[in-house]
C-alpha cells in the first residue's frame, strides 16, 4: 500500500483570484491553454502599473 497525500489548491476553479478584475483560477488556466502563456497575468500587471488595481479595497484579505 503506497503513501497517499490529499493536495488541496489555495484556491477553488470558480473562486475569484482577481477581485479587480473579477478573474477566477478557470479563468487563467484556459488562458494560459489557449496562447501558452497568461495574457490575463500580462493585463492585470499592466493595469497595476497604470495604477488601474484596487486591491486593497476589493480583495477581502487586502492584498
């Protein structure tokens, strides 16, 4: 009988993991599938740069 461990990810498909942008985790892992990289990651560290990011008020952990 081998070892079995239960991995759990932080976060659920449907949980949001933007709250700025609203994007959940399916939503960047079927961007990531369809142009091999994230275009999502891309967008939301260019709207951060442009100070477009509201994390602190709409991510409930404030981050």
């Amino acid at each position: 009988m081998g070892l079995h461990t239960q991995v759990r990810s932080e976060f659920q498909g449907d949980e949001l993991v933007c709250y700025c942008f609203e994007y959940t985790r399916n939503d960047i892992e079927k961007d990531y599938l369809k142009n091999g990289r994230s275009m999502i990651l891309e967008k939301i560290t260019s709207e951060k740069k442009a100070g477009g990011c509201d994390c602190a008020k709409k991510n409930p952990k404030g981050r």
